[in-house]
C-alpha cells in the first residue's frame, strides 16, 4: 500500500516533469513567466508555511529576507558590463564589481545569506510570542529595506537593479529551432524539491516538534523539546528558502529595486499561506498557484472595462481589493483556509483552540 | 555638531509637535491591544480614512474647516467602530494569530479601497491660512501649526484622562483591561465599551491625521502605513496598554527622530529605521515597555 503511493507520487513527478518541459517549450513565454512565478510563490508559500503555519510563530519578515537573497543572486550573477551600466550614481565597491559566479552557486549562497540573517534575527527575537513577534520581524524587515536603500555603492540604494541575466532555455529551444524563454525547469524543480524536502521534514522528528510547539509551547517544553533550538532552526530554514525564492524572483523580474520588497509582498504570501491553509503543504501549493494565477488573471479589474453598452473608467486598485476581502472572508467563516488539515483528528475531543 | 541654539529650539519644536502626533495615534493602538490584546493592524488606515475625510469636507461642503475638523474625527470614529463589528467580532473567540491577520487583511483592503476611492496620485492638504503663518521669536522662526498641535494634544490627552479616571464607562473600560473574564461576568456590557474604545481609538487617529496633512500637507493612500507601524512601535516602548505610556512612547519617537538627523545628518537615510531599532532593542532588553506591568506566564 506504502509503496503504491510512492510509485503515483514518483509517477505524478515524471508526467509534472515532462509536461514541464512541453509547456516550456511551446507555450508562449506570458503564460511560461506565469507558470515560473508560481514555481516562486510555492516555494515562498511554504517556507511561510514552515515558520507560521507549522511551527505558530508568527513572522511577517519573509520580504527582508527575499531582498538579501535577490539582491546576492542579481550582485554575483550581473556581469561586469551590467554593473558598471547600472551603478552610475556611485561605483560598485570593487571587490563586488569583478564577482561573477553561475547561477546555482549565487542562488545557493542568497539562500544561504538569508539563512545567515534570519538565524542571526531568530536567535534574540524568537523570545518573543506572537504579535509582538509579528510587529519585531516586520520590523526588521523593514530595517533590511531602509539599509538596502542606504548601501549605494553594494545595492545601487533605491535606482534598484536592471538586466538582471535571465535563466532561459536558449540551448534546447535553439537545438529545436524554437524561440527561447523563461526556463522552466529551475524555479519549479526547486518548488519540487522544496515541497519534497518539506515532506520529510514534517515527517520527521523535527516536524512533529515544530507542531508540538505550535499546539502548546509549555506541553512540548515539558515533553522535553527544545523550544529555543527548534524555532531557530524552523525560522533559518524558512529565511534559507525565502532567500531562494527571493533570488529566483529577482532573475524571474529581471529588476530590482529596495520598493518591491516592503510589506505588501510578504502580504500576498501570507495571503497564499491563509487560504490554503496554516500548516498544509499541498494546500499552499494549490493555494500558490491559483493566487498567482489569479493575481495575473484578474488584471483587468484595474482596466477599464466594457460591457458593451457601458464602459467603466480603469479602477486601480480593485484587484487588491478583491484580494484583500477574500483573505477576510476566509479568515472570518473558514478559520482553516479552504483546504484544511483536519486538525479535530490530531487533537482530542477537550482540546482548547487556543 | 556645531548646532546654534536657535537650530536646535527649532528641532526641539518640530520634535514636539511631531511626537504629539505620534502620541495621539499611539494612544488608539494601546487602548485597542490594552482590551482586546489585538494589533490593530489597521489603525494606520483609520488615520488615513480621517485625513481623506478632511480633505473633502473641506473641498467640497460650504461648512466652514473648523467644524470640519470636528466633524470628520467623529465620523472616522463610526467607521472604526464599523470595522471591529464587521472584521473583529465575529473573531472574538479565535486565536490571536487569527485576528490579527484578518486585521491585517483589513488594513490592506482600506488601503486598496483608498486607491480605488480617492486615486493614487498625491492631493495636497487645504490647509486654512491661519494655520499656515510662520512665527518668528528671537530668531526661531516656528510655523504656528508646530504651536497649535501640542496644544491640541494636550487638551484631548485631559480629556481622555477626565472620561477614563472619572466616568462610569472609563471605568468599565480600565476593568476590561485589567480582567477581561471577571469584568464580562460583572455585567459590563463589553461589546458596548469595545465599540467606545475603538470610536475613541479612531476619533484621535483622525484628529493626529488631520495635524498630520496641516504640517506635512500631501494627502496618499499608503500614507497612514509607516506613521501606522511607528506609533504601534511608540506604543510598545511606553509598555502596551498603558495610555501614559503611550503618550510617552510617541514623544520619544518623535523628539529622538528630529534630534538624531539634528545632531547626525548622516544618518538622515536611516531615519525610518530609527523606530524599528528602538523597538527591538526594547523588546529585547524590557519587553513590558517602559510603563508596562509585568505579566507572569500562566499555565
């Protein structure tokens, strides 16, 4: 029985694979960027999950994070030409100007940077419960912004990044005689990776302690688990994978700059993480791709729009309107996201919900 | 370094006034959080709400701007009472966690509601001329609005202090603080004093917005945001729940962001981070804030 779920998984994974691959081929690159960006919100979408949803810790800190690992990606991927484009205000410091790695390395030392900060973060703030937890890690957030734009010879301050390189599938879509776009295959087999890792995790002995600690802080301390070790290590492996998921993002847009990184963006994560549901891994995977998707599809919301006898003038604005009711909506009458866990089954029938 | 006197009466008078403002609006998250231990995470938008609602009264009705100011705080204090009915209440009951990303929702949903109602190009404050004259006295010369806000602060921090010390639903109110269950099971109506302190709460929002778009005239959607999160941090350092502490919080943020890009005007570009700092370094080292009480962990 085991092993037949396993052979579908593995199944589900080559046929993902292969369709992957068609889609990155054939599709036009509009829907090819859509699909790549949702490769990106799955991957920010649980590393949320895995600070707030599974373990409770509430952070709203994941753009800061996002920042240092976009800004490492696009600092150690842009050429010398780009650089030098693209600091014209005040010049690179020039250790940081001839330093040009591939794009896996950067992406795994943004990953690893973010990791570095958030550990460096966690470590005295994890002290703190909940809101006050929420309000420190927004506020650092915010801090790693107001230094970003501050830092004008490493960040280019707020001018921001341009010709970030982009991953593309060039080499096989060339060998096919295709026109070359976003390559597919980099953001999503990371979310693929990232959605099996986070399986094994939760599986694990970690796991089940980040959920201890969630349920009841003082029963998992009693139990003998580690609160202090295990919110560090959830809240670094959360930064590590919002810093991945920031640096896919900066090569995905191709521009930086320290705005995109303010509140609104950890926002729509945390709107990807609620609806699907705190602490649900496929929840927030469906959850990711139907806000991304979402998110493009309903731009007309902000156009005018045409009913044939009657036109309305362009109303910006209305998309995050629409998405700011529904994460309320949800929030009010569906406590546990549209996908749930069914939490009655883990906890007794006198279990408080708090 | 090198600042003459009459600079630095200058920055003390901007600092002031500034960290009034920041007091008003602290006190709005502090009675808020003191009763419901929520972070209203949308209190921000509420002072943008009455700051926009300024803006038209004055534009677009013949009432004269005076009454205005008296009207539209009053009218921001309905709609934040409208908001914990429709997007607090129904969560009384919930985890923490829960209200406070429906308050964050909320505070989204305003702003974007902001966009979509008033546009996201910047307006300009009209602000009444008598207002706009600049004092000049020994050399200080002090815009007379850097005068009229401490003023007004003061007046609404006495009689907030007469309405909680001295009346019945003060009272009442102080109660639910302190024992939120004991006071629900003494017959105080709590519904009804949640939707006073939210009024209050939004009412001195407003009043802090319109002072606000008097002194930095430049009306936007996202403006409640940062000045939103700075006196939810002002409140914190005062020790949360306490409104003296509040009214201090505010000061010292105000008063130290003026004085820090007086004295180091390198730092000007660090000047928003300055709150944040100041927040995690109290958090770190005094947690219950300056005037807190300590609250032992019960099991």
């Amino acid at each position: 029985m085991k092993k037949n779920g396993l052979w579908l998984k593995i199944g589900i994974l080559v046929v993902a694979l292969i369709g992957l691959f068609v889609i990155n081929l054939y599709l036009d690159s509009y829907k090819v960027k859509v699909i790549n960006l949702c490769a990106i919100y799955v991957i920010l979408g649980l590393s949320m999950n895995l600070i707030n949803g599974f373990t409770g810790l509430f952070s709203l800190g994941h753009a800061g994070f996002m920042a240092i690992g976009a800004y490492t990606v696009a600092i150690l991927t842009m050429p010398l030409e780009a650089k030098t484009m693209n600091y014209y205000m005040k010049p690179m410091v020039p250790f940081l100007l001839n330093l040009n790695l591939p794009f896996i390395f950067a992406l795994l030392i943004g990953g690893l940077m973010a990791a570095l900060f958030g550990f460096l973060i966690g470590a005295p703030v994890l002290k703190l419960t909940d809101d006050y937890l929420a309000i420190a890690t927004l506020g650092f957030s915010e801090i790693i912004r107001i230094v970003f734009i501050n830092l004008q010879s490493i960040t280019n301050g707020s001018l921001g990044l341009k010709a970030i390189p982009q991953m593309t599938n060039e080499f096989i879509a060339g060998k096919l005689g295709l026109a070359s776009r976003t390559n597919l295959l980099w953001a999503w087999g990371i979310a693929i990776l990232t959605i099996i890792f986070m399986q094994f995790l939760m599986k694990g002995s970690y796991g089940k302690a980040f959920k201890a600690i969630r349920e009841d802080e003082i029963a998992a301390r009693s139990m003998g688990i580690n609160l202090f070790k295990h919110k560090v290590m959830s809240f670094t492996i959360g930064s590590f994978l919002a810093g991945i998921g920031g640096g896919l993002l900066a090569v995905h847009l191709g521009t930086i700059d320290p705005a995109l990184f303010k509140f609104a963006l950890t926002f729509n994560i945390l709107l990807i993480v609620v609806l699907g549901g705190m602490g649900n891994i496929y929840g927030t995977v469906i959850s990711a791709i139907v806000i991304t998707v979402a998110m493009e599809a309903l731009r007309f919301l902000d156009g005018s729009m045409n009913f044939g006898f009657f036109t309305t003038p362009a109303l910006p604005g209305l998309r995050m309107v629409v998405f700011s009711l529904a994460l309320m909506v949800v929030v009010i009458f569906k406590r546990d996201g549209f996908i749930k866990e069914t939490l009655e089954k883990v906890r007794g029938r006198y279990a408080k919900n708090q | 370094m090198n600042l003459s006197i009459q600079e630095f009466l200058q920055h003390m008078t901007n600092g002031i006034s500034l960290g009034s403002l920041y007091a008003l609006i602290a006190i709005g998250y502090t009675m808020v959080y003191g009763i419901l231990r929520l972070i209203n995470f949308a209190h921000g938008d509420i002072f943008m709400l009455g700051t926009y609602l300024t803006f038209y009264g004055i534009i677009f009705t013949p009432i004269p701007w005076y009454i205005i100011f008296i009207l539209a705080p009053a009218l921001t204090g309905l709609l934040g009472l409208i908001l914990e009915k429709l997007a607090y209440r129904p969560l009384r009951e919930s985890p923490r966690i829960t209200v406070l990303i429906s308050a964050i929702g909320a505070s989204f949903l305003l702003q974007n509601l902001g966009i979509l109602v008033f546009g996201g190009r910047p307006k300009a404050f009209p602000t009444p001329t008598i207002l706009e004259t600049v004092l000049k006295i020994g050399g200080v010369s002090v815009a007379i609005v850097n005068f009229v806000i401490p003023i007004v602060t003061v007046i609404l921090l006495i009689g907030l202090n007469y309405f909680i010390q001295k009346t019945k639903t003060g009272m009442a109110m102080r109660a639910l603080s302190k024992d939120y269950e004991t006071a629900s099971l003494m017959g105080i109506d709590i519904n009804g004093i949640i939707s006073i302190t939210f009024f209050i709460g939004s009412f001195l929002a407003a009043m802090g917005g319109i002072m606000w778009g008097v002194k930095y005239p430049q009306l936007m959607p996202h403006m409640g945001v940062l000045p939103g999160l700075k006196c939810f941090i002002a409140a914190v350092i005062g020790g949360i729940g306490n409104i003296t502490g509040a009214v201090l919080g505010g000061f010292i943020l105000g008063l130290g962001e003026i004085l820090i890009i007086a004295f180091l005007p390198t730092l000007t570009g660090y000047r928003d981070a300055f709150a944040f700092i100041l927040l995690i370094i109290i958090l770190l080292f005094k947690p219950t804030g300056l005037m807190g009480e300590k609250v032992a962990e019960k099991v």
